[in-house]
C-alpha cells in the first residue's frame, strides 16, 4: 500500500470517531490479491470463532488436498502465517471493541428500566 493511501487512512480515522473498515498492515510481499482476500475473510472468521475454528478448517483442508493451496498461509512454517496471525488478532480486537461498546450502550439505555 502507497505511503499517500496509508496517511489518507490515517487522517480520516484522526477525524472521524470510527476507524476505517479495512485493516491496514503491511501485505507480504508476492501475496495476490486472492490469497488477500483468503487471508482477510479467514481471519475475521476465526476472530468470531476462535480456535476452534482454525482447528477444524485445518483438519477440513488435510482431509480435501484440493483445498490446501488457498489454506497455505495456515501452516505455522509458511511465511505469510504471521500476517494471518496480526490480521486474526486486529479483528478480534475491533470485535471486542464492539462488543464492549455495544454492553455500554445497552446498559445505558435501559439505566431507568426496573
């Protein structure tokens, strides 16, 4: 990702009280955009998820070798896993934040209910 486009993204979460929707970290180098896309929609789902989760497509993608070339970046030797792990631990992040907002809110609004 361009300098430009990361310091754009900066500013507007500076200006705005909700961060961009997109995470932003730094790609590995030589990823495509599908593997991207993997990586992105694999980790929010083991960020709702949990281990667990990670736990059965691993065992899923062991069991289908047709399935293992996307599934990659899961192995704990494979390069990009850190990236997945950093990707994973974001969104649980905005996902706790959420959450925790959420909680807030409802007690909030019902504060004057018996």
């Amino acid at each position: 990702m361009s300098r430009s486009r990361k310091n754009d993204l900066q500013q507007v979460e500076k200006n705005s009280n909700q961060s961009p929707a997109k995470i932003v970290l730094q790609e590995p180098l030589g990823i495509t955009r599908k593997e991207l896309d993997i990586v992105y929609l694999t980790a929010q789902i083991a960020a709702s998820c949990g281990m667990h989760f990670e736990q059965e497509l691993m065992r899923s993608v062991s069991m289908n070798p047709e399935f293992e070339p996307m599934f990659q970046f899961m192995n704990p030797t494979d390069s990009r896993r850190s990236f997945f792990d950093e990707v994973t631990l974001e969104y649980t992040r905005r996902l706790s934040m959420n959450l925790n907002c959420c909680h807030m809110n409802d007690s909030n609004s019902y504060a004057g209910s018996p």
